[in-house]
C-alpha cells in the first residue's frame, strides 16, 4: 500500500472537513477476483443425469470505482446490505486485499480490529494479553502498564486466567476489542465489533472509539447496527454493490440508507 503524499481522489468530501489533514485517500478503487461457481443443471437427455453438477469461474467485481477522501479526528461509519463490499473495502485500505486498479493511500499503517490470528485458544485470556499486545507493536513495559485497564474494560474478571477456549464467542470479542484499542491508532478499522457483548459494554465501546478519534486517530467503523454508527461516527459513507452510494452526515446518510432498505 502506498504512503499518502498528494490529494488522489475525486469524489465528494464532506465540508466540516476541508480543512483537516487527509489520512486515507481512496482513488476510483476497483476490486476483482475469480471464484469457482457450483450449480445444478438439467440434462434433458439422461434420466441419470437429470441434475448433474457443473463447474465455472464466476468474476466478481466487489468494488466498483470507490473514491473519498478520510481526514483526521473523523469517525467513519461504513453501511450496507450484506454482500455490498463493505468489507472488502476495509481490506483494501488496510492492504491486505490488492485493488485490481485505481488506488489507496495512507498517512500511516491502518490497523483492523480483529487481532484474533494472534491469540492461541489454549492460553489464558492474560497471556493472550501479553501475546495481542506484542503483536502490535507494544513493549513488555506497556503491555503491563495497560494490563489492569485492559481487564477491566473487558469485564472478564477472574476468567481472565481461564484458557481462552472456554470463552463464549462474545467474551472473546471483549477481550479482542480490548486489547486491540489499549493503544491509540492513527487509523482504526472496526469491523463489526460493537455487536458483542451486553448494552454496557457497546456504550464503553463506542466512548473508546470516540476517545481515539478525540486523540487525532481516523476511526472507520462497519457495522449493521444503525444505532452504533448514529451513536459513534461524525461521517458515514454507504457503499451498495460495490459502489459508492452516498458520503456524508451521517444522520442524512443513514435516513437515506433505511428508506432504501
């Protein structure tokens, strides 16, 4: 992924922005890939072969000339139906999925939230602890200075030295989001996170995304649940089969968005 150095993209910007350093510049992304399709169909000349599998390659186009441009202090909702490429979206800014053309371009590394690949199942939420937090970057000094907020924050309390495989899925989301936002980013990628957990939790949550934002940090956060984006996100763009919607308040967005659906 390449370092941002000049303003790329055409597309709209909100105007609060204007004048705010860019951080993430998305120009006229495209992203295609090829899938094996499997379906059934008719033989009309073979009882036996009256359904009988067929094999193709199916091209999919996930994103289809994505541009905007994110500023700093900005918290981005990103909407849309499931399958739109929403996702795929946040892959490509991070860089781990490649735009087939067009480009994006960063201030700095962006970080997705979902650090789980780091985190082993048979240790306990403690180590894994240490473990997320070497993962990012952390040193052994500040891993131990955040460790008591991390605890605390996830609610996990004496579970904390249980193995992590005997958490619910929503208890290992807690400890995952809890780790992964003990520091503060330039850019953060919350990728449906806000979901898990109790109504405490969620509002905790959503203060700490507020508080990286506060703090200079580009939050984007995709999410299904229009409550969280209303509640978090100054800006929301909502991307619709692999194309750029609408991009803007997020209030006006998100009524936008619900009449559609």
């Amino acid at each position: 992924m390449a370092e941002r150095t000049e303003d790329a993209a055409a597309g709209a910007e909100p105007a609060a922005a204007a004048s705010q350093e860019p951080v993430v510049v998305c120009d006229d992304v495209h992203v295609e890939y090829s899938v094996l399709a499997t379906g059934k169909r008719v033989d009309k000349g073979s009882a036996a072969g009256f359904m009988q599998r067929r094999r193709s390659m199916k091209k999919v186009h996930a994103l289809k000339g994505v541009s905007f441009i994110a500023h700093e202090n900005e918290s981005i909702g990103v909407i849309g139906t499931n399958g739109s490429g929403k996702s795929t979206l946040m892959r490509t800014i991070t860089g781990l999925t490649p735009a087939s053309s067009g480009a994006v371009y960063a201030r700095s590394r962006p970080n997705l939230l979902g650090i789980g690949a780091a985190l082993i199942p048979d240790l306990s939420g403690s180590q894994n602890i240490m473990l997320g937090g070497l993962a990012m970057g952390m040193s052994r000094r500040e891993i131990e200075d955040k460790y008591d907020e991390i605890v605390e924050f996830t609610g996990l309390g004496e579970f904390i030295d249980m193995p992590m495989r005997t958490y619910s899925s929503g208890m290992s989301a807690r400890l995952k989001f809890g780790i992964a936002t003990a520091r503060d980013h330039d850019i953060l990628i919350v990728d449906e996170a806000l979901s898990v957990g109790d109504k405490a939790f969620r509002k905790k949550s959503e203060a700490r995304i507020r508080g990286i934002r506060e703090r200079a940090g580009t939050v984007f956060l995709v999410s299904h649940s229009m409550r969280s984006i209303r509640d978090t996100c100054n800006r929301t763009i909502w991307i619709e089969k692999g194309e750029l919607r609408a991009d803007g308040e997020t209030k006006d967005v998100v009524a936008e968005y619900e009449k559609f659906k």
